[in-house]
C-alpha cells in the first residue's frame, strides 16, 4: 500500500491533531465545577445554610461522575464482556464520540458506513492504546487501519478508495 503524502496531507494532519478529543477543555469544567461545589460548601458551613452545603456536595458529586475518565472506566467495565467484532481484512475507523473530526469522517461515509467497522476508542482500550502508540503518545482522530497499515488521520476520499479496494 502506497502513502498518500505530500503538503496538503502533512496539513491535514497537523490540522487533526490539534483538534484531537479531551485535552485541557474536558477538565476544565470538572474542576470549575468541583471548585464552584466547594465554595458553595464552604459558605453554606460558614453561614449556617444546609441548603448551600448540600447544592455543593450535589455539584461536585455531579462532575466527578460525569467526568470523561469515571464515564469511560464505567462505560469499559460494561462492555468488557462483550466479542470484538471481526476486522480480518476490512476497514477499520478508529473514533471517538466527542471528536469533531471523527463525526466528520463519519458524515462523510454515511453512505458507505455498514462496509467499515467502527470502533469507538471511548468503549475499547486496547484500540485507544494501539492508536496512541502509532502516534508517538497522540491520540489522533480518526485514525484508519486498512491491510495492517494505521494511518493517521486520512481524508474520507482515501477511506473511500480503501474500502473499495482501489488503495494499493
């Protein structure tokens, strides 16, 4: 299988991997939210108020359980049991739900989806860790394997070629 190169690919990553999901903005609302908790804990003890003390204990509660790393754990530990689905010869689309150039890839190979097996890097760990060792520590989105070969973050044209078998 040939590499598709050049600039304008070299762009594409670049422009992918600055955008790839988590990062600082998905802990930035837990700990604003934890901090926001706490103060209102803090004031409510202070002054008296059951009612300020316990709206804390219900913010911080709320993020720490709607934080990515407790809802991914969580969500891990149920499908754990579950059969992997068979990727012998076919395209494989590495994604995640909260990545804005993963929902474009999918977008763009709606018409083609049931002929590509998706895997969602938030339910399936090994995924997320065979990704991040191909991108030197990186998670970057959407990341393809097609005959053996990941490839980083490619244009839905050469997903399509892939799964058409057009890709050498």
């Amino acid at each position: 299988m040939s590499a598709v190169g050049g600039p304008k690919e070299d762009k594409r990553r670049a422009h992918y991997a600055r955008g790839r999901s988590g990062g600082m903005l998905s802990w930035l609302w837990v700990v604003l939210g934890v901090a926001c908790g706490v103060l209102l804990i803090i004031l409510g003890i202070r002054d008296h108020h059951l009612a300020d003390v316990l709206v804390g204990l219900g913010l911080v509660a709320v993020c720490v359980l709607l934080s990515r790393p407790v809802r991914q754990g969580i969500a891990r530990r149920l499908v754990a049991g579950r059969p992997k689905p068979d990727t012998d010869g076919k395209v494989v689309v590495y994604w995640r739900a909260d990545d804005l150039n993963s929902q474009r890839m999918r977008s763009a190979l709606r018409d083609i989806r049931d002929e590509i097996v998706w895997v969602n890097l938030f339910w399936d760990g090994e995924a997320e860790q065979l990704v991040r060792k191909h991108n030197r520590g990186d998670e970057v989105l959407p990341s393809v394997l097609v005959g053996g070969e990941l490839m980083t973050a490619p244009s839905p044209e050469v997903v399509r070629a892939a799964v058409a078998g057009e890709l050498e």
